[in-house]
C-alpha cells in the first residue's frame, strides 16, 4: 500500500501513525483529514477536507458515531476500507462502502505507537495477498492476528481497554504512596 488515508487522526490513529512513522514507513504515504488537528508529523501531510483523489487504503480513525457523517462522502472510494472504530461491525461497513476492494476491523491500542500493541483482525472481500499486505502494514505497530469478528468484544474488553484500567490502578496505588 503506497498510499493511506487516515480520516481522524485522534488517540488512537496518531499511535498507529507514530509506529509506522518510527519504523521507518515514509511519512510521504500518509496523508491525514482532521478538521481540529494542529499540526501533522513531518512530511504527512494535513487536510481539513476529503481530497478528491485516491488512496491505496483508507483508515477510518473517527468516532463511530461520526461514521454517518463520513460514510457517505466515501461510498464510492474504490480503496481497502481499514476501520478502527470501535463497535462498528463488518456488515455495517459493508452496508455502507459498497466499492471498498476489501473491508479490515482492526482493534489495536496505544501501544501501538511503540510497536508492542496486540492487533486483532477480521476481514471481508481479501484474498491471501490482500491479508499478507495487511499484516505487513500492520506489523510494524505490534503482533497482528487474524480473528473471528465474533471473538472483536473480547478483544476490545481485554487488549483495547484493559490496559486503561491497569495505568489507573498504577495512578491510584502512586497517588496512595504519595498520601503517605
């Protein structure tokens, strides 16, 4: 994949932005849409609006109730639709990207940033190489694995949220120490 589109480019897709960045992936083949972000890393360049060119992939990074107001300005985008929102399953992405030329839910979490983040994947319309590119693209962030879309609230339960509740137990037992 030569070129990606990240639209939003919050938390969790300025992580997976960073890891690839770290690794080395040219910050030339990224481009980001993001109406309130100040300023993207050297050499990515920053949109407020949808280009009207296209994308290799696309990595929809916005809140999934901003997935109405989206969707439809990418209907017709003949690109691999990766999708990070939360909840948001693959029939209804389907539903709505009727021309994607593949559908990936990925559930990673910040530690993507660094490389060490578990990544769950599913998809829908790739054949073994359209995988194979996807692990590679995701491989730099962490240890991708390919998982049935039913086991996604699990993973989210486990690897997406469970590591906020970890730091906030650490910041309870050093704000107790601190008490004391």
């Amino acid at each position: 994949m030569e070129s990606i589109l990240l639209i939003g480019c919050g938390n969790m897709g300025g992580a997976m932005l960073t890891g690839w960045l770290a690794a080395g992936i040219p910050a030339s083949r990224f481009t980001v849409v993001d109406p309130y972000l100040a300023d993207a890393p050297a050499g990515v360049e920053l949109l407020r609006e949808l280009p009207q060119r296209g994308f290799d992939a696309i990595l929809l990074g916005v809140k999934p109730q901003l997935l109405g107001d989206v969707a439809p300005q990418l209907a017709k985008a003949d690109a691999l639709l990766l999708s990070i929102l939360a909840g948001v399953e693959l029939d209804s992405l389907a539903a709505r990207f009727p021309a994607a030329r593949g559908l990936v839910r990925i559930m990673p979490n910040l530690a993507a940033a660094i490389g060490k983040s578990p990544i769950a994947l599913a998809s829908r319309g790739l054949d073994d190489a359209g995988r194979a590119g996807v692990l590679a693209l995701m491989a730099p962030l962490g240890t991708p694995e390919w998982i049935d879309e039913s086991l996604f609230d699990a993973v989210t339960a486990l690897a997406g949220s469970g590591p906020a509740f970890v730091y906030r137990f650490i910041d309870a037992l050093a704000a107790g120490a601190a008490a004391l």
